[in-house]
C-alpha cells in the first residue's frame, strides 16, 4: 500500500503536472484545462505529504478520490465519452481496489458508472462542445504516464500478490512445523516416565499424562477438574504447601520432596518440581507440576545408610556411628563450656567359650539378647553401640561438670550394667537362658581440645583390658588419678548404702552450753564404723550421700535416733534439745512432716525438745514450700534453726517471714571474730539481728577463751558450741557422763 501511494502520488503529480506545463504553451491558452491539471497535480502533492506524516490512510483517499474528481472534470471539459481522458478511471478503480479496499472501490465503480451514464445522456443531448484536441505532446504524455501508472500499479499489485503468498506459504509451513512441534511436545509429555500434572490458578487438574495414571491409580475422568491437593499432592503438609503456595506466589519454581499417597493408600515418595506457566505478556495461566519417584531410590539410600551406620543383626548403631558421635560431641565442646561425657566399652566374659559350646546361633541370640537388656537401662539421649564381635560400647552423655563426680556416675552406670547382665537372659520361647558377666572400660571425653574419639576408643580400650586381667567382671577407668577417685567415690556409696541397714552408723553428741557453763542441750552428729576401715569422718560419706538419695537414708536413721534420745526421762527432765541437721533432699521430701510426726508419736519425745537446723540455701530454693513446712512443725512444737547464718544470703526481708526461733553463728566468724574487725562487726550484726527479732543464738565452733569472751560480752544469753566446752562424742557416753559443765571453764 506504502508503495503504491507513493509511486501513485509521484506519478499523478508528474503526468499532471508536465501536462498542465505545456497546456500553457498551447495558442490559445486553455486556463481551466491548465487549472485542473495542476489542481490533479496538487492534490498528488499533498497525498505524497500525507504519507510522508505517516497518515497513510488519509494519502490513499486523498489521492484517489481527488485525482478522481479531478479526472472527472477533465474528462468532463475534454468532451465526456468522446474525450481522451477515460482511461483514468479504470487505473483508479484498480488503485481503489489496492488502496482503499472493497467498499470504497464500489462506491467508486458505482460513481463512475454513473458518471459515464451523465457523460452519455450529455452527448445524446448535445450538451458538450466538439472536443479541441490539444497538443499532441501532451496527449503522448498523457498516454505514456498512464500506462507506466498502469504498469507500475500492476506490478507492485503482483508482487504484493506474490509477498502474501509467500507469506501465506511460509505462515503454513510455519504452522505445520509448529504443529507437528506440538505433536512431539505432547507424545513426549504423554511417553514421560514422570508424572506431569497440569493446574489452573485455582489448583485444579487440567490436564495429566499417562505416568500419573498408572502411578496413583487413578483414571483421568477420576481427576481432571478436581484440586491437585486431593490427588496429586495429597501427602504435603499443611505448612509445606503455605511454602509451596507463597513460592509461586512470587513467580518462582518450587522443588521439594513430597510423600504422597496412591489411590489403594500406598505411599509414593517423590521428587517435585511445580513451575509457573507463562503467557507471551507474562502472565501466569496455569501450573506444572514434574514428578520424579524415588521411592525405591529413597529405600535405597536408607537400606546403604543402615548397612553403614547399623549392626545387621542386632540393630543398633556400629562403630562407625560411635565415632560420628564421638567426633560431633568433641566438635560441640569446642564451641561451648565443655561437658563431661563418658565411655564405655564392654566385653561379654566367657562369650567365646559360650559360643564354641552352644553354637554361633545360639551366639547370635545371646548377643541379641545383651542388646535389648542394655537398651532397656540405658539413659535418655546416650548411645548404645555393638563395635564388634561381643563388645559393645555405651556413651553416656553430659555428665556432672565435677570430673571425680562424673566418673563416679560413670562407674555407677558400669555397675547398673554389669548387675543387668547378671539376670538370666532369655534365648529361647521356651527354656533357653543364659547368664554371663561383663568386663567395662571407662574413659571421660574429651579430655582436652584436641582430643578424638579414636583416642577416646583408645583409652577405653586399654581400661577395658585392664579390666579383664582383674579377672573379668570388673570396671576400670583409664585414667590413674580419676579413676582412683571415683572409684572410691563409687566405693563409699555403694558401702554406705549397706552401713544403713547394717547398723555401721554411730550417733555422737556435741555439748552446747549457756554463759554460765550449763548444759543446755546438744548437736546430734552421725559417724561411721566402718568393719574395715574403723571410723569414717562425715567429711568422707556426707558429700556422697548428699549426692544421692542415701542422704534421706542416713537423715531418717538420725532422727529416728534423736527422737529415741529425747524420749529417754533424763531430757525429759532436765529440759534438754537436741538440734539436728537436716538436708536439703530430706527437707524436701513430700511426707517429711507427716513421718517426723509418726517419729515423734511412736517414741514418745517431746517435739518442744528437738530444734531442727536448715541452711540458707534450702530455704532460699522453694521458700514458699519451706515456709508452709516450718509452720506445720512449729505447730507440732518443734523449733527451727537457721543453720550458718552470715555464710549465705542473709536476707532480712526473707528471715522476719521465716517461722525460726534460732540463729546459729558460722565457725569462720567466730575463729576470727576477737582478732579482726570485719569478722567482730558481722558477729555483732548478726546479734543484733537476732535480738530484733526474738532469736536465740548458737555460736558453733568456739576454741578458745576469747572467743567465748568476746561473744559473752555482747550477748550475754548466747549459747556456745564448740572444743572448749567439750568435743563429739559417742551418744551412749555422752549420757554416761551427762552432768553441769563447772562454772569456772565457762567463766
């Protein structure tokens, strides 16, 4: 069209505008004839204007229906249908057909047929002149430019023509290509060993492949138009899918791997990918969900996993997982306060006699067998491992910061598994049992930062045989120095544990004394007689039992004691306490109160004898629970002390709500208290705090005259305790030699 106006435009002005030119020569001069060729010519210009603003349509219109009315008064002038100027209107009508189209080229044919009908009757009527011929370089220009209009419009037509059937040819083959394109695309996709599902916006099935139907066993008709979450996706989680959903939100893929379930309830692990479908603008029209199973690939992996990390026929963790343990722990240690851990490596005693005798079947269960027992005792978050043959190895996790305490916990677990062991072990339905001992060695780990678990292994292994040479049955630590320790830790509360119901125990007796050197009462201590070892001090077995629940063993076996002293006629009578320490654990203990009553009811002690001595920290830790407890024993009668007063946190907003009636000063202020001035103005402090309140004061530790002087000075009612007034002694001769201390050793 572009070309056609412009080789149109160009031609119009040329023709008319060189006809209009030598219209001017002629003699005489035609003006209107050389009017209206320039007129044509002008409006050629303008078209040919038009079309260089780019107003390509308005150019055509302006070019052809002006050169038609133009020629049409040309036509009209030069004589009608006699004229030389008809030949105009069929290279216009051809012109319209290109340019304007079919209705403009109709009007145009319609007008003309018209015109020529008015050029007919005009010439029956005898209305035009007899036609003057112009110039004939005019008409030969006229005919020339006409017929080269003709020709170029002719051959821009064709090849316009040709252009579209090329185009329409190349559109075809485009078309078919892109078809048979899409042919492919959609066998592959249908072929796919995956699962392609489809979805609009909504998350509704559109479309599914073969795959997915012989996957899930469900028909297309079962799931086309129905929601992805219930077919295709309907093992993801809720909060997996809120990911699923805010990824593609953003318009980006979503991979993952998703268990979802067939249609006869069996799991299918996949691998998925869901991609966004765009259109050429851009925009999202639908989803595309590509589905990988990987289910045997994932059982794969989990059975090499196991193989690697697993024991095949007990079913605990290997070595191998021993020392990834081992490794994660020293690498946790690194970053952080260390902890104590421990391991243990144990060897079945006699096992390969056992094995040569009954078989390596019966070997088998037995090593089975040792595997469930020791599972059914071992600790929360530790780790339990077969490394070989018949040695298995425990790590015991996060053990007491203290390394003695931590290896005594240690060697007590070696001991708890050693005592599992010793129970028969059942390897048959019926009858068949067996029962043999193990061998342990310890080690803690890690013992420094670049301590490894091959090294801790090591260790454990050395301690293991040295265990063995022991004659077997033994647990030993690799560790000389710690070892002994804990052993002996271990050792005393394992013996402790049988002096309670031995009766190893010993009640001993400490005097406590008023200003004038009179008797006033006693601290009950305990001590142990040892069958061996002859008399244990408390500093020895009273840590370790604090540490366990022997603590409530040993305070029970006191107070039971202490209340049969105070029933005897001689407290009675003289009006003689007994104070008696008490421990946190026992404190604590739900039914404290109730069996202190039981206690007191079935000896027949008077409860307003027996003070009861509690430290800081044990009111301090569940002060509301103290304070319900103090009351309930103030009620029964019995007074409460406030053992160490000073040493802890001497409270006075806590000590006026406390249910006490006495304070006891600690042994470290009284030692210092007449020779250096901080001490002396804690002790006066702390007697003054106690006349405020109403307290009666117990000064332990007193050794020397001035030292009693000093606290006779300024409390002159204080109660002393201590060497210079008499050491412990067994309670029997304390009894024995029960008398008024002389007033002078007190003076």
């Amino acid at each position: 069209m572009r070309h056609l106006v412009r080789v149109a435009g160009w031609a119009v002005l040329v023709i008319a505008g060189t006809i209009g030119v030598l219209l001017m020569f002629e003699t005489p001069v035609q003006q209107l004839r050389v009017a209206l060729n320039l007129t044509a010519a002008a409006i050629a210009g303008m078209a040919l204007w038009l079309a260089h603003r780019g107003r390509w349509q308005a150019a055509a219109h302006v070019l052809v229906w002006g050169v038609w009315v133009s020629a049409s008064l040309v036509a009209a002038r030069n004589g009608g249908v006699h004229g030389p100027n008809l030949l105009n209107y069929p290279v216009l009508i051809v012109l319209a057909g290109w340019l304007l189209g079919v209705r403009a080229t109709l009007l145009l044919v319609g007008l003309t047929v018209l015109l020529f009908a008015g050029f007919i009757w005009a010439d029956v009527m005898g209305l035009f002149k007899p036609v003057q011929l112009t110039s004939r370089v005019a008409g030969a220009v006229y005919l020339t430019g006409i017929l080269l209009l003709t020709a170029a419009a002719t051959l821009l037509s064709r090849r316009n023509y040709m252009n579209r059937v090329q185009e329409a040819q190349q559109t075809a083959a485009n078309l078919a290509a892109s078809e048979a394109a899409l042919r492919k695309l959609l066998r592959a996709v249908e072929q796919s060993p995956e699962s392609i599902v489809i979805t609009d916006l909504k998350e509704d099935i559109e479309y599914v492949n073969d795959a997915f139907v012989r996957r899930t066993g469900y028909a297309r008709d079962e799931v086309m138009g129905r929601a992805s979450a219930d077919y295709s996706s309907n093992g993801l989680a809720p909060a997996q899918r809120e990911g699923l959903r805010s990824t593609l939100a953003r318009g980006d893929n979503w991979a993952g791997e998703q268990v979802n379930y067939r249609k006869d309830g069996q799991a299918l692990i996949e691998s998925v990918v869901v991609a966004p479908i765009r259109q050429p603008d851009g925009r999202v029209s639908h989803y595309v969900e590509l589905k990988q199973d990987i289910t045997e690939r994932k059982r794969a992996a989990d059975e090499i996993h196991r193989l690697a990390h697993f024991d095949s026929l007990t079913g605990l963790p290997n070595r191998f997982t021993l020392v990834e343990r081992l490794t994660a722990l020293q690498g946790r240690a690194g970053r952080s306060q260390p902890a104590q851990h421990a391991v243990l490596l144990l060897d079945l005693d006699r096992f390969t006699t056992f094995n040569d005798a009954r078989g390596s079947e019966m070997g088998d269960r037995l090593l089975c067998a040792v595997a469930l027992r020791l599972s059914e005792i071992l600790p929360p978050q530790s780790l339990l491992v077969r490394v070989a043959g018949d040695e298995f190895a425990v790590v015991l996790h996060a053990l007491a910061g203290d390394v003695a305490q931590a290896g005594a916990q240690a060697l007590a677990f070696a001991d708890r598994l050693q005592a599992a062991l010793l129970h028969p072990l059942r390897l048959d339905a019926d009858t068949e049992e067996a029962q043999l001992g193990a061998s342990v060695g310890i080690t803690l780990y890690p013992q420094s930062g670049s301590d490894g678990a091959h090294d801790a292994l090591r260790r454990a292994g050395t301690a293991l045989h040295r265990a063995k040479q022991a004659g077997g049955g033994r647990a030993a630590f690799f560790e000389q120095g710690m070892g002994e320790a804990a052993e002996q830790r271990f050792r005393v509360e394992r013996e402790l544990r049988h002096a309670v119901s031995a009766g190893e125990l010993r009640l001993y007796l400490q005097s406590q004394v008023d200003a004038q050197g009179q008797l006033t009462g006693a601290e009950v201590l305990v001590r142990w007689q040892h069958p061996r070892e002859g008399l244990v001090p408390p500093g020895v077995f009273i840590p370790v039992a604090e540490e366990s629940d022997l603590i409530v063993m040993v305070g029970g076996w006191v107070l039971a004691q202490a209340c049969g002293l105070l029933a005897q006629p001689v407290f009675k009578a003289r009006r003689l306490r007994l104070s008696v320490n008490l421990s946190a654990r026992q404190f604590r203990q739900a039914r404290f109160v109730p069996q202190l009553r039981a206690l007191l009811a079935a000896s027949g002690a008077d409860p307003r004898l027996l003070t009861l001595e509690v430290t800081e920290g044990l009111v301090i830790d569940d002060f509301d629970d103290a304070v319900a407890k103090m009351r309930e024993l103030a009620a029964l009668g019995v007074d409460m002390s406030l053992d160490d007063f000073g040493t802890g946190y001497s409270s006075l907003a806590y000590l006026k709500r406390l249910p006490i009636q006495e304070l006891k000063i600690d042994r470290s202020f009284v030692n210092d208290a007449p020779t250096n001035a901080d001490d002396g103005v804690l002790v006066e402090g702390i007697l003054a705090v106690a006349r405020h309140f109403g307290l009666r004061v117990v000064a332990e530790g007193v050794e020397s005259r001035a030292q009693a002087d000093f606290l006779r000075q300024r409390a002159p009612d204080i109660v002393y305790q201590g060497y210079l007034f008499g050491r412990p002694e067994p309670a029997d001769d304390w009894l024995a030699r029960m008398a008024p201390l002389p007033a002078a050793q007190a003076g």
